[in-house]
C-alpha cells in the first residue's frame, strides 16, 4: 500500500532554473514560428496578398503576424535586455514585497509586469483566428448550413468572451523578477503568477475543438459513404478509370487539414490540461508554448493549403481532383503561376452571408 506524500517545496532558485529552461524552450518555438512564415511568405504574396479582401484573409493576418509579435516580443523582453535592468527588477520586487517601492525602478519592474501581460492578449488574439479559421472550413464542409453556421458562431462567441474575461482576471497577477549570480553563470528570469483556475480556460478550449473534431469526422463519414455509392456507378467509373487517386484521393482529403488540425488542437487542450493536474512541475510551460506555437502555424497552413477550395463545398474537392489530369500534380501541392489566378480566386462569401442565404 503506498502512502502519498507531499512533494518537496521548490526553492526560489530551482524554480527560476525551471522558468529559465522554459524560456530556452520558448525561444526554440520562436524559431519554428518564424521559419514557417518565411518558408510560405511565396505562398502568402500569392495567395493571401494578391487576392481580393475576404474575412478569411483577414483572420490570416492576425494569427499569422499576431502569433509572430507574440514570440519576438517575449524573445526580445527576456533575452535582449542587459543584466543591470534585470538586478533593478530584482530589486524592486524584493523592495514591494517589504511594502516600499522605488519610482526610479518601476519602469523596469513593469517590464517584468508587461511580459505576462502582453503575452495573455497576443495568444487570446491568435487563438482566436485560428479557431475563426477552423468555423469557417467547417461551415464550407457543410455547404454553409444555417444550423450549423448557428451553433459553431455560438460556441465561438461563448469560449472568446469567457477567454477574455479569464483573461482579464488572470492579468492581474504580477510576474516575478528574479536575477542570481551562480557558479553555473548568471540566471535571470520572470516567474509568472498564474492563478489556480487558469486551467479553465483549457477546458473551454478542449469542448470547442472536441466540437469542431466531432463535426469533421461526421461530414467526412457521411461523404465516405456516399461517395462510395457513386463509385458504384457507371458514369463514375468511367471518370475514375485511369486516374491515380480513387480512394486514395478520398481518403487524402478526409484526413487532409479538415480532421487532422482540430486534432492536433484537440491534443494540445490534452496535454495543456495533464500538465497541469498531473505532469511534473514545469511540464506546463512547454505545454503552453507548443501551444501558443501551434496556433499561427496551423490556422495559415488551413488557408494555404485550402486555397480555392477554402470557401467550396467540402464535395466539389474529389469533383476537381477526379476530373483532373491523371498525371497531373494534385491541386494542394503545386504551384501555380500568376496566369492561373482564376484557379485561385475565392468568391466572396463570408460567414455573415452565409448566414443570410
């Protein structure tokens, strides 16, 4: 029979070791954000840049270049400033909790306040258009279902005003500053004091995206199904003979970005909420910065990858694919040339027309 018992309390400087490493993690994530922009920047000018405005676009830009100021902002804040701002920061937080303060070091204690700060609202922002961007593709599967249009603008609309106000409260909890000189080196930091409820906000997550899986998996099942009666008969055999794709197109697009992205979301709600309740302390910080990494990288992929089919009904994507060339390179992975832009463009639909037809 084993007896539970309480794990050991974390020093001040194990736990700044632990925010420390952390950090390091948070910059390896900056990395990543940015390498995927720049590597589809082509892409972006092409596709995003050179097309009529559309609210698609618009949430593009804002998980894309909120989700990059998101990385370099934090990078910038913890790893650019030299050493001296960061003893005053120590400084000031020892003086604040004694009750004096120092009007000659707040600006820089503030900095250590911003970072938590700004970090909250620039991944509310992002999320939010990259959930955005997951509604819209899965009202276009639908072919723009009024029911279904209805129920996910609801769902939207009640996790981002909860996020805000979860946000809200959140922030109002400052960071800590710490600097130490060991034999290791010097270790600054800012520990974040993130209230126990915070992890609501994962739940809220975990439901919506669960919502958005469980709508994927079902129009892709009930495709499957009657995409399989169809190939049943003679006409569209005669489409398929010859081709490459058959089921092995299908199946590409059923488990294409549509199911496995709001997987992939679903996962990270999963892991953000083990590391807090169950995995080792400090497992929620990288958690959180896969997270917060996740979020531009995959809602831009969406748009990219989608292209001209993002506003089609989800069935008139085996439609263009079967009736291609069976040499041709399939649709989302080549690149076509200016000269193609009729291939491109995007009719303008937006979710507030949708709803109105």
């Amino acid at each position: 029979m084993s007896v539970y018992t309480k794990p050991p309390t974390q020093t001040v400087e194990e736990l700044a070791r632990i925010t420390y490493g952390g950090l390091l993690f948070q910059v390896a994530c900056t990395a990543a954000v940015l390498w995927d922009h720049v590597s589809t920047l082509d892409l972006e000018v092409e596709l995003i840049w050179k097309k009529k405005w559309s609210l698609a676009q618009g949430l593009y830009f804002i998980n894309r270049y909120v989700g990059d100021l998101m990385f370099i902002y934090a990078t910038a804040l913890m790893l650019w400033i030299p050493n001296e701002p960061f003893k005053l920061l120590y400084a000031v937080s020892y003086s604040l909790s004694l009750g004096q303060s120092s009007p000659s070091h707040f600006l820089d204690f503030a900095r250590c306040i911003s970072f938590g700060k700004v970090q909250t609202w620039l991944s509310i922002l992002s999320l939010g258009a990259m959930q955005g961007i997951m509604v819209h593709r899965i009202v276009s599967m639908y072919q723009q279902k009024r029911a279904i249009l209805a129920v996910l603008l609801a769902a939207f609309l009640l996790e981002l005003v909860a996020a805000i106000v979860i946000g809200v409260y959140s922030t109002r909890e400052n960071g800590i500053p710490l600097f130490y000189d060991t034999v290791d080196g010097t270790l600054r930091t800012c520990i974040p004091s993130i209230p126990p409820w915070f992890w609501g906000l994962w739940m809220l997550l975990m439901v919506f995206d669960f919502l958005i899986f469980v709508l994927a998996i079902w129009e892709g099942l009930q495709f499957r199904k009657e995409s399989q009666a169809r190939l049943r008969s003679r006409q569209m055999n005669e489409i398929m003979v010859g081709t490459r794709y058959k089921e092995r197109s299908l199946l590409r697009i059923l488990l294409r970005d549509s199911i496995i992205f709001p997987f992939i979301g679903l996962l990270m709600c999963i892991s953000n909420a083990l590391a807090w309740h169950v995995l080792p302390l400090g497992v929620l910080q990288y958690t959180m910065n896969i997270s917060a990494a996740g979020y531009p990288i995959l809602g831009c992929r969406l748009i990219l990858n989608l292209r001209e089919s993002y506003y089609r009904p989800f069935a008139d994507e085996l439609r263009h694919e079967t009736q291609s060339d069976p040499d041709a390179t399939p649709p989302d992975l080549e690149l076509h040339t200016p000269q193609d832009d009729e291939v491109y463009e995007m009719p303008e639909v937006t979710m507030y027309e949708a709803k109105r037809t």
